[in-house]
C-alpha cells in the first residue's frame, strides 16, 4: 500500500499564491507519474497539473502560465506552487501517483490522497 499526504490548501485573497505539497510513502519502487486534480462544488474532478518520472509536465489551460508543478524524486514527493490565484481557482485538490510498488512492474496503480481545499475569495 501506499499512502499520500497533502498539505499547504487554504484561503487565500485573489491574486495570490499558495504552493501545495504532497509526499508519497509506503510499498515504493517506482513512482512513475504523480499531479493534481481539482474538483469544485457540482462539477467533475479534473487534472490540473502532471508531472513523468522524466520531469516532462502539462496543465490544464486556464492555469498555464499561473501554476507550476514540479518533483523531488529522492522525497517522493510532488509540489504544485499556484500563483495569480482567482476565485475559479477555489475547488478541493487531490494529489494522484501511478506507483510501481514490486520490480517486475506487474504491481502498478493509482493512488490519491485524501484532498486539501483551496479557496480563492476576498
């Protein structure tokens, strides 16, 4: 098993920053993509933000240019820093890794984490 935990969610006024964090442990041999969804009150949980073993990235366009995930692979563990923040923005953020947990790679899932909420308002 493998568990995540988050951390860094809160209120926030429009135009601001926050910087989310979420490290991975437990039955880890490979973590081979990790990013963060969002999901907001009456609508679908959707990726925001994604991030390879190889460090390639994407996002979701309406936070290109504000959001910027990144990695620390010896932590295990994934950042997302989330500038020019707008009420749109205000939504719960789960964390998500696909984890390779035995050598062989026949051990592969999804994991997520329990959720942290971010909320975008003056």
């Amino acid at each position: 098993q493998v568990q995540l935990v988050e951390s860094g969610g809160g209120l926030v006024q429009p135009g601001g920053s926050l910087r989310l964090s979420c490290t991975a442990s437990g039955s880890i041999f490979v973590i081979h993509s990790m990013g963060w969804y969002r999901q907001a009150p009456g609508k679908q949980r959707e990726l925001v933000a994604g991030i390879v073993s190889g460090g390639s990235t994407n996002y979701v366009d309406s936070v290109k240019g504000r959001f910027t995930i990144s990695r620390d692979n010896a932590k295990n563990t994934v950042y997302l820093q989330m500038n020019s923040l707008k009420p749109e923005d205000t939504a719960v953020y789960y964390c998500n890794a696909y984890v390779q947990s035995d050598y062989s790679g026949r051990i592969r899932r999804d994991y997520w984490g329990q959720g942290t909420q971010v909320t975008v308002s003056s």
